[in-house]
C-alpha cells in the first residue's frame, strides 16, 4: 500500500508519499512562514493564494521523488478538517480532481488525528495513549484509543500556547536580535531563556485552581505584555530595542508554559488511569506540534513522567510541525484499519472547526 499525503490546513503547502511500512519515500513542502512573519501573522486570501501558486509543483515533486507512479497508488488523504476555511479549500478541491482523474480512493484527514498519530510511524506504539498537541493554533490533550477514536481531555479556551510565545516574541522584538532572525518566536525565547534567570520574574501558572485539563494562555500573555511595558520605561528604550531584561522574561515565560503543559499533563494521566483508560504502569504520553520541540518544555514533562511512571514519546521535529508524511501517514493507519476510505467523493466538504474525538472535558471537570 502507498498513500500521497496532502496539506494545505495553515500556511504550510505539503506533499508527501509514505508506505505501509512508514517508509518515506517522497516528500516536499513549500513554507509560507516568511511572507507571514512580515505581515505579522496569516491573512486567508494571501495564504489561499499562495497555496494556489504551489500545490501542483509540491505534489509533483513529491510524487517524483518517490518514484512511484500515479496509478501506483493506493489512495490520495487530504487534510479536510480543521484549518483555516481558505487554505483547507485549495488542498480539497485539487485533491478532488486528483482522484476523479487518476480514479483513486480519497481519505479524508483530520489534521489533529495526523499529529497524533504520527509517532507510530517513527516508533512502535499501541493504542491506547495520552497525546498533548500543541502548536501555533492548536492546544489539546485528548487519550488515543484507536486510529480514529479519540477521547478529547481538554484545550485551550482562548490561544494556543505557539501563538502566545510568537506574540511575547514579536512584543520583546526578538526578531532584531542577531541570533534569533531566523528564528520562529518559540524558537527563539528558547534561545535567548538559556541566558536568563526564570526566577527573576514571578508569573503564575495560568488556571491553578481549576480542576479540568484545559488550558488558558491569554491572560498570561496580558501579564507580559505589562511587564514588558514597564520594563522599557524603567530601561527608558524604545518599542522594538532589545530590553536588557528579555533574557530573564523569556526564561519566565518558558517556565511559566512549561509548568502549566506539564500540571494539564499530570491531571489527565491521573484521570486517565482512575477510569482505567490507560495503564497503571509503563504507559506511554505523546508530545507533538511545534511547541513540543522546545527542549525546556520535554525537560518539564519529563518530571511528570518520572513521577507518574509514564514514558514520553516526541516525533522528531521535523515530524511534529505541519507536513505532508503525517497526513500520508494517517492515510495509510486508515486505509489499514478500513476506516474512512471514500471511492465515492460526492458531497465531501471542508470543516474549519472540528474537535478530534468524543469532548468528554466536562466529565473531567466533574471526576476531580
Ligand atoms: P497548527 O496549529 O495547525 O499545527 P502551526 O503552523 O502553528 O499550525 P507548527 O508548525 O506545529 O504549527 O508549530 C509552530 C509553532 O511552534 C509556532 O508558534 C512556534 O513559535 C512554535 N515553536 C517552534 N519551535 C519552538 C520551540 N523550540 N519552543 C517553543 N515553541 C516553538
Ligand atoms: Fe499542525
């Protein structure tokens, strides 16, 4: 079996041929972060467009590079759902045409069950799993059970932890600093935080009270906002110089998410193994998404999983941003477990907004 993969969900247009046995055998994926960056943040009709200019080429390329050939295949997936409603349009409508005229199944991809899932083609996995997601858009914690049966914990009630660390980022000006220009925001308050103190800055742990596995990074993002503020009148600089204290703000706020993802974290494994969800030992949490690449924030989780006997599994990072071996990926689970492969594609539609799995956050909230 042999699946070609297509993503359009953001702003990233990906491409990619996987095998059954999790071999890539083609890849490709235009990024549209740069044009992005300079606008300070995704507008639809640009990423739509842009989208448009690359599809045909991406897909090709990882097509060709694969080897393998059109009729070769055994099935087209296509992020479907969630996204932004202009991107996921282009994806679908050329995925749409693609498998009327090579007369192919089509697969449609949820893009969060892509993520979770793609740590069982780099590491030998068995459902059930704990999988915390998050990413520049996405923030949720939700106990894999099967390849589309997903029980969701709990998320963000307002942004996602990517999109907070780009803001702080872009507010302390990160972007100057020589090291960091190349940088995404995450990356670079990773950086510059090994040169700070993150005790110099007491911030608190966003929603310590509340008994549920959801998440909240807004009203954080407020508190630095302020400090931010006040620290370039105490430092009399100008916006956009570099504060002398944006080392120890970025080592605070790292800290401060880090915290917060690891508490979230340890609340579900404990939910999950009082209704007998996941085992007592040796289980296995997943971290994805780009945020999961940061260093400091596995360092954190890895507290959790000594303490609650818990082994935790990051896909490399190349595997945990947006591309196209996930969504070929989840292609080839479904095709496996004969879920979701469509020979008849009529009335197939996009859906901007689509929670992975059964919400069952309320019952979380009540059990604590
Ligand atoms: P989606 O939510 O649909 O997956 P996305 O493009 O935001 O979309 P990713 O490409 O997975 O998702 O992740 C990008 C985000 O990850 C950005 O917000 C970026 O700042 C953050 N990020 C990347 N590297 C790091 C890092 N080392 N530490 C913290 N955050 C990081
Ligand atoms: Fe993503």
């Amino acid at each position: 079996k042999v699946v070609l993969g297509i993503e359009t969900s953001c702003d990233d247009t990906a491409a990619a041929v996987v095998d059954e046995t999790g071999d890539v055998l083609g890849e490709a994926i235009h990024s549209q972060t740069q044009v992005h960056l300079k606008t300070g943040g995704i507008i639809p009709p640009v990423a739509q467009q842009l989208h448009r200019e690359h599809i045909a080429r991406i897909v090709q390329e990882a097509l060709s590079a694969s080897q393998v050939s059109p009729s070769e295949l055994s099935a087209v997936a296509t992020t479907v759902k969630p996204g932004l409603a202009l991107s996921l349009g282009v994806g679908l409508s050329f995925s749409l045409q693609l498998v009327a005229q090579l007369r192919k199944p089509f697969i449609p991809i949820h893009h969060m069950e892509a993520h979770a899932l793609t740590v069982r083609l780099t590491s030998a996995v068995d459902f059930p799993f704990l999988a915390l997601l998050i990413s520049g858009g996405h923030c949720l914690l939700a106990l894999a059970r099967g390849v589309s049966d997903f029980l969701l914990l709990g998320q963000s009630l307002d942004i996602a932890p990517g999109d907070m660390l780009d803001k702080v980022a872009r507010r302390l000006s990160l972007m100057n600093h020589p090291e960091c220009s190349a940088m995404s925001g995450g990356e670079a308050l990773e950086h510059l935080a090994k040169q700070g103190n993150k005790l110099s800055f007491d911030l608190k742990p966003p929603m310590q009270r509340a008994k549920n596995c959801d998440f909240s990074f807004s009203g954080l993002q407020h508190v630095v906002d302020k400090l931010v503020m006040q620290k370039e009148k105490e430092e009399g600089r100008e916006q956009g110089q570099l504060l002398s204290a944006a080392a120890d703000i970025a080592a605070a706020v790292q800290h401060t998410v880090a915290c917060h993802l690891a508490r979230r974290t340890h609340r579900a494994i404990l939910f999950c193994r009082q209704r007998d969800l996941l085992p007592q030992k040796d289980a296995v949490v997943v971290a994805s998404g780009g945020v999961a690449s940061n260093l400091y924030i596995r360092k954190a989780l890895g507290v959790v999983m000594n303490a609650t006997e818990c082994t935790l599994l990051c896909p490399p990072p190349s595997l945990c941003t947006d591309n196209g071996i996930m969504i070929a990926w989840n292609g080839i689970e479904r095709l496996r477990a004969g879920l979701g492969v469509l020979h008849e594609t009529e009335g197939i539609r996009y859906e901007p907004k689509c929670p992975l799995g059964v919400d069952i956050s309320r019952d979380v909230a009540e059990a604590a």
